[in-house]
C-alpha cells in the first residue's frame, strides 16, 4: 500500500527528496513504520531503556543533582521528546520514587510524541504547540530521536553536492541525484562538509534548527540532554571517512537499501552532534560538555549498581542476566559509544554535573 501512494505521488508531482519519503515510510498514519512498536527483543532494534531499567535509573541520577543544583524549583518539568512508548520515563520514575520522593513529588513528566504511550501516570502531547503556559524550569532530554527524524540525503560528486532523491521508472524506485535548490543548504554543506571526498553520501535535516527553537521556547532555564549515536563534522581522521552512515533494520539485520519492504524497514543515521550544537548555540543556549554513554554511566555509580547484582539475592541465572543487560549499556563498540551531549540555559552559576565528569 505504501509503495502505491509513494509511486502515485511521484507520478503526480516528480520526485520526492528523501525527508518525504523517509517520512511516509516511518510516520504514514496506520501505514508507516512507527505505526507499530517494533522496539525491543521482538522487533529490530533496542534502545538503552529496553536494555535494563539501569539507564533509566542514572538519567533520573542526573536529574536530581541538576535540580539540586538549580535550588530545588518546584515543579522541575521533564520535557522528554520522542519518549514513546514510556519506558524511559518508567524506570526514571521508580528510581526517583525509591532514592528521592521530594523531587518525584516536584517533578513533571511530559512526554512529547507522536506514537501512543503506554505509561499512564505521565502527561502525553503530540507536539510542543498543546503546551500551556511555557516556558518552564527544568530538562529537555531526547535518547536517540535525531537520528529518526526524516531527513534530506546529499552526494558529494566530481561536480559539488548534489541531492538523492526517490523516482520511479519502468515499475521500480530508484535513486535520483539532482541539483540543490536551496541556496541555504548548499551553504551549510559547503562550510561543514566540503572536503569530504567524492561519492560520500550524508544526511542533513533541515528541522535541526525548528527543534533547537522548541527546546528554547519551552524552558526559561535549564538544561538539555542530548542522546545519540553520531560524530563531529568534518568526520575525517587519518585518512578514513566515516560518512555514508545512513542504514535500515529489519528483523535486527542491518542492510542499507530503503527503498525494499517500505514501511517494513526502521531508518536511521547517524547525527553530526557538531552542527547539532550549532543549532543549539545559535538560539540561544550554552554548551557544557560532551561524554561518551560509557563515560556517563559510569561516571554516574554504574559499577555500585553492578556490584549490588553482584551481591544481591537473586538466583544466580538472574545475576547473569542482569550482569550482560547491563554492561550491554556501556560497550565501547554498541551502546556505550554513544554521544551524551549537555546544553544550558540562563544558568550563571559555574556548572558541574557528574555524569559529565572528564576521568
């Protein structure tokens, strides 16, 4: 069905550029791939919070020292942008409810997304616009949304960028590089992407800057918390290019062809967190830090917590599991390696939050 209206859609209006069609393939309404939950063992992918209720434990860590550090405000909101279906903010929430029942108390949870939650003592909005009386004090966090959000693809060729987009010809999709109409986008690729060589491919999403604004419009003070596979532009070191990072899954096999099982297929790449801190900077907010989610975690008691399993009751099968799910968290080559990136807002006091600690 999906591959009907794409090809009537292209028929109808030319080509789309890859941000449409990325966005019919994930968020067509009954149709689309987020349409279903397809997280956890039994889909294609895990995030942190289906791993072990341990990130979810050491984020809401990190929460209370920040709202320690801005003097307690009540209520401190929790803006967590595409927290569906809730596990996240779950975990977060009985580890508060255990170590520190005041700041549960003070503490609001909204989560904003599209998708249905299934945590219901949290407040769910599809958008930043059913918001009332913003700003507010607190966090915006985001654990791997970026890199899901529909974007636009560009090819570096002998002649300069050129845009992929989707065409279909004879009864099939296939890629079509065109010209760049937008003055501004060349621009951007031009100062952040110009020395990459030939044939590399990249994802640029023109929203970054619209999400940058949402997460100032919603607090008057605070700090955003940025979660996500990705690296530096320009991305080059020792003669090795680490572009064309864009992939799908599919049964938790990773191939990078969008353009078979449409609808069937997640996306995602991954996200250059230097021109993300340009967004963030340029509306407003002041970058702290950078860790990896190795470093964070650790930085934060991951080895108490491995230690309590350790010497806990537990039969010893549930240790072991326990044990893997959790250092699954901290693999230098999986989860671990994961950016976690700090921004702050109208905070004048000299910072220092632990999971950003340099060791």
């Amino acid at each position: 069905m999906l591959e009907k209206i794409l090809a009537e859609k292209i028929h109808s209006s030319g080509p789309v550029n890859f941000s449409e069609f990325m966005n019919l393939a994930l968020y067509k309404k009954e149709l689309g791939y987020y349409s279903t939950n397809r997280i956890g063992e039994k889909g294609d992918f895990i995030t942190s919070p289906h791993v072990h209720p341990l990130f979810g434990s050491l984020i809401g860590k990190q929460l209370i020292q920040i709202w320690e550090f801005m003097d307690k405000p009540n209520p401190f909101y929790i803006f967590e942008f595409g927290g569906a279906p809730g596990t996240l903010a779950k975990d977060l929430i009985n580890y508060c409810s255990t170590n520190n029942p005041t700041f549960l108390k003070q503490m609001k949870y909204v989560i904003i997304d599209s998708s249905p939650v299934t945590e219901k003592k949290i407040l769910h909005i599809n958008s930043v616009k059913e918001l009332k009386e913003i700003p507010k004090i607190g966090c915006v966090i985001s654990n791997e949304l970026i890199d899901s959000l529909p974007t636009r693809r560009f090819q570096k060729t002998t002649n300069g960028f050129k845009e992929i987009f989707i065409d279909f010809i004879e009864e099939k999709f296939q890629f079509k590089l065109l010209e760049i109409t937008d003055k501004k986008i060349l621009k951007t690729l031009l100062n952040n992407y110009e020395n990459i060589p030939s044939e590399s491919k990249i994802e640029f999403n023109e929203n970054l800057p619209k999400l940058a604004n949402d997460f100032y419009k919603i607090l008057d003070q605070g700090f955003v918390i940025t979660i996500d596979y990705g690296f530096n532009s320009p991305n080059i070191e020792n003669n090795q290019i680490y572009y064309n990072s864009f992939r799908c899954y599919y049964n938790h096999n990773s191939d990078q062809n969008p353009l078979t099982d449409i609808g069937k297929k997640d996306m995602t790449y991954d996200i250059d967190f230097n021109l993300w801190n340009k967004n963030l900077t340029a509306v407003g907010f002041d970058y702290y830090k950078s860790v990896n989610q190795s470093n964070f975690l650790i930085n934060l008691g991951f080895k108490n917590f491995l230690n309590q399993i350790r010497e806990s009751n537990l039969p010893e099968n549930q240790k072991n599991l326990n044990r893997k799910a959790m250092l699954d968290l901290i693999k230098p080559n999986g989860l671990g390696r994961f950016t976690v990136q700090a921004h702050s807002k109208n905070i004048e006091k000299k910072i220092h939050l632990d999971g950003f600690s340099i060791k």
